[in-house]
C-alpha cells in the first residue's frame, strides 16, 4: 500500500499522464468539468504552464497529483471563484504565494483501500470494520501527508511563504487534524461542490507540527 510522491515540470514528457488522470477524475468521475472540451481526454487549462505539478505513485502508476500555481501578476484562481479580503493578499508579496489546485486522486486508488476489502460490513464484527475504518483514514492520512511533503519541499525551493488553496470541509479538517492548518479566508462559495477559501502560512505550520506532531514534521523535513 505505499505509496511516494514526485514533481513534475510543465515540460516533463509525463504531464500527459496528469492530464489524463485530471480528465478521469475532473471530467468523468466528478463532472466538475465537461468531457466534451476535452475531446483528446486530457484535462489542462492556462495555468498548467505557470505550475509545478505533483503526481502521487503506487506500484509505479500515477494515482493522484496537485499543482502549486505561482504567481503570473495575473491572478489566482482563487480570487476569480471566491470573495476574500484583499487586505490579506495586501500583506504578502504576491511572488511569495503558491495556489495548490487540481488536487485529484483515482477511484481506482481508493478500491485499493482497506475498507473495500470485503463488499460490505454485513459479516463483520462491529471491531473489524472499526479495524478497517482507522487503517483507511491512517492510509489517507500518509499518502496526503507524502504529497504535502513534496509541496513543501518545492515551497522552499520558491521561496513560497504561504499557500492558498479552495477546498472543501473534510480535507481540511484531515489537513489541521495532522498538523497541516489552513485557516478560511472567505465564505463557503459553489465551486465544484461547496468549498472555501483558505490560506497556510508554511513557517507557521512547520513551528507547529514541530511542537505538536514532531513524527509527522519528521516525515516531512528528512
């Protein structure tokens, strides 16, 4: 069940193959866009080449990815599907922020999980599936906390001091749970489902998986 995260460049020879994994999730499993713009049936849009890309491996085949969108002077995403204070963005140099986006992970991922073991819960103790539950929510946890490694790793190479992201309650609340807080900016708002917008202050963050989860900050500077 292991499983490692890399980066990728804009011009690495594989986008293709996050592409078509953004087009699986984004377009076919979620209809968060319409397949029908993506005929070829990978998923890009203009911010791919302004971007540093995350694909998440298991058993040497692409099962999720993310993206850290930096600066253009033209905007965030971010600030074109929801209202946040401006005097927040006022306080940070705009080249010290990343948006991480087009965080997608694969059906076929998660059929892999513990839970999906056995078809249902019907012959199973009430321990067993409590058993299950926790080395699922375990398993999420370390694949997410791998690929927020590799994001702060690259956030260090950018010199990139904050992270702004729109997303929704539960995996922000599985982020703060371990240690990886990303506090609201701004109400909920209709953007592939009902998100928010959020921002990380990474030196913060990292003073406080030191204090608090020191196995996970372990994790993440080694």
């Amino acid at each position: 069940m292991q499983t490692f995260t890399t980066i990728f460049h804009p011009t690495d020879n594989r986008m293709r193959d996050i592409y078509g994994l953004r087009y699986k999730v984004y377009c076919e499993e979620r209809r968060f866009e319409n397949p029908s713009d993506f005929p070829d049936g990978i998923e890009t849009d203009g911010y791919d080449e302004n971007a540093v890309h995350f694909a998440t491996f298991r058993n040497n085949k692409i099962i999720g990815t993310a993206r850290i969108i930096l600066n253009t002077g033209g905007g965030f995403p971010l600030e074109k599907h929801a209202w946040i204070d401006a005097d927040i963005f006022n306080q940070i140099n705009r080249d010290n922020i990343g948006e991480i986006s087009r965080l997608a992970f694969s059906k076929d991922y998660r059929k892999h999980l513990p839970h999906r073991l056995t078809p249902d819960y019907h012959n199973l103790s009430a321990p067993l599936e409590k058993m299950h539950s926790a080395e699922t929510r375990y398993f999420e946890s370390m694949t997410m906390i791998r690929l927020y490694r590799s994001i702060f790793i690259e956030c260090r190479r950018k010199n990139l001091t904050h992270l702004i992201a729109i997303m929704a309650d539960g995996l922000c609340r599985l982020l703060n749970k371990n240690g990886i807080i990303f506090t609201p900016i701004g109400p909920p708002v209709h953007y592939h489902g009902v998100r928010k917008p959020c921002i990380c202050n990474i030196e913060r963050t990292m003073h406080l998986l030191k204090k608090n989860h020191p196995a996970i900050y372990s994790q993440i500077v080694s």
